[in-house]
C-alpha cells in the first residue's frame, strides 16, 4: 500500500461508522492534528452509505476499513450485516466521489464480520481477512486479491495470524472504532469543504413557501420585462411529456383495470403480504352466504398452471352464495350493462344453473341473469347484467340452484363502458384523464415493478399476454398482487387509443437493488446461464410488438386483437439500479444484443435514483462507453431543489446520450402535492424546454393512487372506485401537454433591479414555438408572493394576432384543489401582463 503521506503538514484522518440510525449513517471522519483531540468532519457527515438489500433492515455499515492501494486509490470494506456470507467494496481517489460497491464472496453459509486489508509485497497482493461467527465457532478466513473483483477462494487462518489493525478513538463523546491515517491537511480541508456546501445546499433547498414572509418581508410587487431574441432559437423535443403508469398504489387492480371483482383467480397469496395479513389468501375478497353451501380453495385439475388456484362450492341444497364486494364495493350506474363471465364446471352433481346478481344492502337485487347447464369440463361462461340503481358498493352472488359440487374460476364482471369500449378495457374516466393530458408518450410498467422484489419477481412481458386465464399473475412489490389482467397487450393498445409512443422498461437482468426476497438486493442478477433466454425475452418483445403476424410473436399480438404492428420505438433496460459489475455485464449482453438484432431501438439506460451521486456517475459512465441513445434519470426532491437546480442541464454535453427525465416530483415534508410542488415542477420544466435538445421527454411519478391504498406520496392523480381527482401538479402537466412546441426561442426575464437569487430564481419563462400549429407559447412562472407587472417585448416574433388565450394556474401555496382558468388578452410586438403571487401562466397565441 502507499505509504501515508509524511509532509509536515500531514495530519491524522480517523474512519468509522456510528450505530446511529441503526448503522444507516455510513462512513465518517475525523480529524486531528496531533492524534490525541479528534474533531468529527461534520459532525458526521456520512461520505458513501451502504447500497446492500433494502431499506430499513439493510443498507448498513458495520466497521468499515479503509486503505489505500500502490496506485494511491482509496478502497473501503465493510461488513454488512450479522448474517450474510459478503462484504461490501468501493473505492475512491479523493474520499468524496465514490465509485460503485460491489459485494465479494465470504465463506458460503458464514458471516463476514471486521474485515481488514493487508498488503503483501512479497505476493504483490491484497489480503483480506474477516472474523466469521457461527453459535459458539468464530473463525478467521482470509482471501487475496490484486483488483477488488476477484479474489481467491477463503482460506481458514489462525488468529494470530489477524493483525487487528483498527483503533478506539473518542469522538463526541463516544468511543469509535475504525481506521487512521495520515493524510495532508489539504485533504482534510477537502473533507470539511464538502460538509459545507452539503450543509449550505442543503439549506437553499429546503426552503419552503412557509418561510417565505420572513423572506421576502419588504418585498413590493415587481416591474419585470421579458425580452424575446426571435432569431435565436433551437430545435426541441416535441414529446417532452408522457406518463409513468406503474402498478403502485392500487394503479392497476381496482384502479385503472376495469374489472371490478377483486381476486377473480383466488390468485392472492400470503406471499404477497410476505405472509404480514393471515387473511390475505385464495379467498380474499369472496365470502360465502347460507349454511347451505360450503367453499374449499383447490389447486387439483386447474383451468391453466399458471393459474392453479380455484373455489370448490359443495352444496347441500339452493340458497346459499358466493359473494364478492369487489375492490371496496362495486360501482354500479343505472341503467348501464355490465359484462359478467366465469369459468366452471361440475365436479359432481346435475348440471345445473347459477344465478348471478349484483346485489346491494340486506336484499336488495339491482341486477339479475343465469347461467344454464355448467358442464363437467371447464368451460366461460358469460352473460350480460343491467344495474337497476347508481350504487357505489354492490356485490355480485353467485347463487347456485343445483345440489353438487362445482368449481368456480375467473369470475369477472367488466363495464361495458371502457375507455374506448375496449374489452378487458380500462375504467373510462381514469383513462380519459390521463389522455387529457395529452401525453406523447406511456411508460410502463414502472418503477420498481419492472425490476421486481428479487429474482423471482421481475416483471416478465410473456407473462402478461394472452388469455386472461393463461397469464400468471404475482405478487406487487408494493405489498399487494398484480394479476396481470392489465399486461402489455392493454398496454400497448392504450397507446394505440390516445396516440401515445409505448415504452416498455424491461429489467436490466437485475432485480430492484433495494430487494427484500430471495436474497439481499440485486446481486447475483439472473444467473448468466440463463442471460441468453431472458435477452431473447426481451428481443421477443420486439418481434411481438413490431413483427409481421407471420412471425411467432407478431401472431400471438394480431391473434389478440392487433394484427397491424404496434410501431414499438423505445426500449428501456433497467430502472434506476444500482450500477455494479452484476448490472454492467447484464445490461451489456441486453443491449448489445438489442443493438445488432434492433438497431432501430432506441434503448433507454439506467443512472441510479438520484441527480448525482454513485449510480448516477457510473450511469453517465457507462451510456458514454456504450454511446447509448438515451438514459432514465429519476429525482425526487423538495421545491428549494427545482427553485435552485434550473440550470441543471445548461451543462450537458449536446453530443452525448439524451435524457429522459423519466421520475421526478416535487417532495415537501409530510409529501403533501399543492400549488407549491406544482408551481416548483411548473418552474423547472421552463429550464427543462429550455434544454429540449438534451432532454426528450419527462414523466411525473407517480401517476396514480386509490385513496385509502396509497404506498407512495404525493401522485399526479388520486381516485377512489367512483371519483378521479386530479391534483393541482396534474394540470400543470396538462398546461405543458398541450403547449408543447418544437423549438425554443431565446428569452430573457429582467427583474429590473438588484434581487437576491431567491427572488430571481422564483420566476422563470421560456418560449416555445409549435411549427405545425404556428402557435407561439409563453410560459411564465412567479413563485414570488408579490404579483410581477410583466412587460412582453415580442416584436422579434413578428405576432399578427391581436389578441392570444391566457391560462393562469394560481392561489395560495398551499392549495390543493384548483383549476386553472382560462381568457383571452391583447397581445402585440409589446403587451403587459400581470403574474399573479404563486402563479403559472401560459400565453398561447395562436399566428
Ligand atoms: O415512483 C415510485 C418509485 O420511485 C418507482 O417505483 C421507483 O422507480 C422510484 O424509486
């Protein structure tokens, strides 16, 4: 190892990690000239945290060790638990921007406790030794290696021969334990410099609307003038907004699937809870009514394997029912026909009739119809039911009129209703909500669900098409179940219906790093011997979405319903994973194989969660080796962020990979949604046009949440199984959506005075020009509490029309019901306009 630094004014650099957090905090430092007073760098800054498993029981740091190599590089190892057989690696050249984790092998079945490093010079070789502990046996192992990615295989050492090279400090008052080095002052003052201006950026970004009286206390309404330069202007993407749809939140069953029974495949499973609701089973959601009949859940003879599970109804005599209250009550309309079908047959007994109702309160029966002979195979059924009253919880019955046995699956009951009457279609006015907002595009099926909750649990496309009793349904990531009736054919024909590009985001061969099952987080990835059949999963999806019907797949779409290919574009691979080695060799094998059978795709990279940081930089790293097209950057952040971050990508490199912004929002504490985060997203979308050559596209996430079954806060549109209620952030994506133009005009905002960058970063404009509609947009945003009396100075636009239609979006900061009203104003090479405090506005004139 090199030799530490000697200088004279070399210091001492103490690492380790607290159990504060339960061990969440990661690596700290500290600092001491003289290695007898120690001053934390901070206090406790936290300089890389664990990435391990998920959150909460994971992603901790127990006894970190650092040291540096012959070349100078830093290295960090760590235990990461009680339990696992791995330990954690990453490395650093200066302790601040940290290069990927990876997690190397222990001794299979036994822990990894303090590991140390050493360095031989006789085997040029780096030593890795760890305390391993089982019941009463603790052993100590070692393993050599030249690269931190592979090392060799463990060898049991004695103790002695361990060097224990940690040391007890005292820092705050607590005794530490970690590594020390000397290092230059220079660094230390490094280290301090980060902490700074992490605490001073910090502090921008947490500023809110509620502190903004104190702050702008003294504040007089602004005189502002916009000035245009019309001849200077840029060409921009015209899809900059789309939609991020995933299955969160109840998006999908019980939300924009149309079906209203819950569990029509006695699917649900224990597993989906992870076994946390004894009553989250086969037969969640169904009763049966009367003494008369009994139920069991069989899993013999099913009607497809992928769908083993069915109810068995013994009945002693007519009168009793099986009942399903839908996803909390079903939603019926007067007047209004809805679809019923069901698979069944006799398993003993007189082929027999069912009745079917929609039924309401103690008897009260809106609808009514039978099913005649069930046979002794499995056979659909269907028949057709007219609701007599609007209610907002019936329940369907199934009432049984013959003695015997049956076997009941798929019992389903759709509105004929759909959006766009499609069958085994979406619920009309969640669909046409979303279609409201004009969206270029639809990304799907997430987030999170695409990569999946470990190995087993990654989304697979084949999975969801085809017919319904044939798809295999599974567990939720988000803690619930998907059953897969909303799969990538109603996906793709959504698109179709509201004109929006699809983009599929199919796992990178890795499952959400933040996994709780089958294993900590996503290494491992899919075993390289089965790579080559999942990157023919994905190439199949090419074929089925864009092939001709006499290719296998392109048959299995136009045998659905869609013979005309659905001209797929854009491929995503991956969701935010954590960049590591595992992730790299998979991604690569996906894309590379993308890039030579489907050159005509765009593939859309992976850079991690955040807009800096780790992932983010060896995502950047590796779409520029590769030369992707485009990467998914996902942020969420408060207001402050967007307020201070506008010049975010001023920066980027023009000649590099796009961005599509494919998750972001803006997060206050308590993660209410409100005139402010939507004023905030509002404002950073004007820089986000201004970057309209870098950045593609964006989708706000999340879309959608039934109230009452919300994992994540705050969504762009809330529902219950009767209302949709848009959030005020939903009409700031529909503004955009449709102003969107196709180049970028040069403007500029002069506050006419000397302001702080609080106020100059609260207002924003950019100007936009639709081509094809020969419409000239302006969007200006006042996030300020005083009203901006704003002259236009447009005569480089050359307007012909005399008067334009303004839609203003404002109230007060917290609001969060409002719409945004619309009028009309006189406009000219010169014109004024008033921003309301806490405003949006968009002047749309039409030349
Ligand atoms: O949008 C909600 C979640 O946020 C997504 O599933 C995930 O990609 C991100 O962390």
């Amino acid at each position: 190892m090199v030799s530490e630094e000697q200088s004279p004014d070399s210091v001492y650099l103490f690492a380790y990690a607290t159990e504060k957090n339960n061990h969440h905090n990661g690596l700290h430092f500290a600092w001491s000239d003289n290695g007898e007073q120690w001053a934390p760098v901070g206090p406790e800054h936290s300089f890389i945290r664990s990435d391990y498993g998920t959150w909460g029981g994971e992603k901790k740091m127990f006894d970190p060790f650092l040291f540096r190599d012959n070349q100078g590089l830093w290295h960090l190892i760590w235990s990461l638990n009680h339990y696992d057989d791995v330990f954690a690696h990453a490395a650093v050249d200066d302790l601040i921007l940290w290069r990927r984790q990876s997690y190397p092998q222990g001794v299979e079945g036994r822990n990894v406790l303090l590991p140390e490093v050493t360095f031989s010079n006789k085997d040029q070789n780096y030593r890795v030794t760890w305390l391993s502990v089982a019941h009463e046996d603790s052993s100590y192992y070692a393993s050599t290696t030249n690269d931190f990615k592979t090392f060799s295989p463990p060898q049991e050492i004695q103790a002695a021969k361990r060097q224990d090279l940690r040391r007890d400090i005292e820092i705050s008052g607590n005794m530490e334990r970690g590594t020390v080095h000397k290092v230059p002052h220079s660094m230390v003052i490094e280290l301090i410099a980060e902490h700074q201006k992490t605490e001073a950026r910090n502090k921008l970004w947490s500023e809110t609307t509620k502190g903004d009286s104190a702050r702008f206390a003294g504040l007089e309404p602004l005189k502002v003038s916009l000035s245009v330069e019309g001849s200077k202007s840029k060409k921009i993407s015209e899809q900059l907004i789309g939609i991020f749809f995933e299955d969160i939140n109840y998006a999908a069953d019980g939300g924009l699937y149309a079906e209203l029974i819950e569990n029509r495949g006695f699917e649900y499973a224990l597993s989906d809870k992870k076994g946390s609701d004894p009553d989250w089973n086969s037969f969640k959601a169904w009763a049966v009514k009367g003494d008369q009949m009994t139920h069991r859940i069989k899993t013999e003879n099913p009607l497809h394997p992928n769908n083993p599970h069915y109810v068995e109804l013994t009945v002693a005599d007519k009168g009793g029912a099986l009942v399903n209250e839908g996803f909390g009550g079903i939603p019926v309309k007067a007047g209004e026909k809805y679809d019923f079908s069901m698979f069944a047959k006799v398993m003993k007994g007189r082929k027999g009739k069912i009745l079917v109702r929609l039924m309401h309160g103690d008897n009260e029966v809106l609808a009514e119809t039978e099913i005649k002979r069930i046979g002794s195979g499995w056979k659909q059924y269907s028949a057709e039911l007219t609701a007599s009253k609007t209610i907002d919880n019936a329940r369907l019955e199934l009432l049984p009129q013959s003695k015997g046995t049956l076997a009941l699956d798929m019992i389903s009951l759709f509105p004929q209703k759909t959006f766009r009457g499609r069958t085994n279609g979406l619920r009309a006015d969640l669909a046409q909500t979303i279609a409201d907002i004009n969206p270029k595009f639809v990304r799907f099926p997430g987030g999170c669900v695409a990569h999946g909750d470990g190995l087993d649990n990654i989304y697979h496309w084949k999975n969801t098409i085809g017919p319904l009793e044939a798809r295999k349904p599974q567990r939720n990531i988000w803690n619930y179940h998907q059953s897969g009736g909303l799969g990538y054919y109603e996906y793709f024909q959504y698109c179709m219906d509201i004109g929006a590009e699809p983009i599929p985001i199919v796992a990178a061969g890795v499952p959400c790093q933040n996994s709780s099952c089958g294993g900590a987080g996503q290494q491992g990835g899919i075993p390289m011997e089965h790579m080559d059949d999942y990157v023919q999963d994905v190439l199949d999806l090419i074929e089925w979405a864009n092939g001709s019907p006499d290719t296998y797949w392109g048959k299995k779409r136009a045998d659905a319903g869609h013979p005309e290919p659905f001209n797929l574009k854009y491929v995503g691979v991956g969701n935010e994973d954590l960049i590591t080695d595992v992730f790299e060799e998979r991604f690569t094998m996906i894309y590379e194989a993308l890039q030579e059978k489907h050159p005509e795709i765009v593939v859309i990279g992976t850079v991690g969660p955040w807009f800096e940081g780790t992932d983010y930089r060896e995502g950047w790293d590796l779409a520029r080796k590769l030369d992707l097209a485009m990467v998914d950057e996902h942020y969420y952040q408060p207001p402050g962020w967007f307020i201070y971050n506008q010049n975010y990508y001023d920066n980027y490199d023009r000649n590099s990979s796009k961005v599509y912004l494919g998750e972001y929002a803006a997060h206050l504490p308590g993660r209410p949604t409100n005139l402010e985060t939507a004023l905030a997203e509002a404002l950073y979308l004007t820089a986000v046009e201004r970057n309209g050559d870098v950045v593609e596209m964006t989708s706000y996430a999340p879309l959608l949440a039934k109230e009452r079954f919300t994992q994540w806060n705050p969504d762009l549109i809330y529902f219950n199984n009767t209302e949709v209620k848009p959030t005020v952030g939903y009409y700031v994506q529909k503004m955009y959506g449709h102003n969107m133009g196709d180049r970028y005009i040069n403007s500029r905002i002069d506050l006419n005075g000397d302001y702080e960058k609080a106020v100059e970063n609260r207002v924003a404009v950019s100007v936009v020009k639709d081509s094809q509609g020969q419409a000239l947009i302006i969007k200006l945003v006042n996030m300020l509490p005083v009203a901006l009396q704003t002259g236009l100075k447009v005569e480089d636009l050359k307007i012909s029309a005399t008067r334009a239609t303004r839609t203003v979006l404002t109230g007060h900061p917290g609001d969060k019901k409002l719409l945004p009203v619309e009028d009309e104003i006189v406009v000219g090479s010169d014109f004024e306009v008033e921003l309301a405090p806490y405003s949006f506005s968009i002047i749309r004139i039409e030349n």
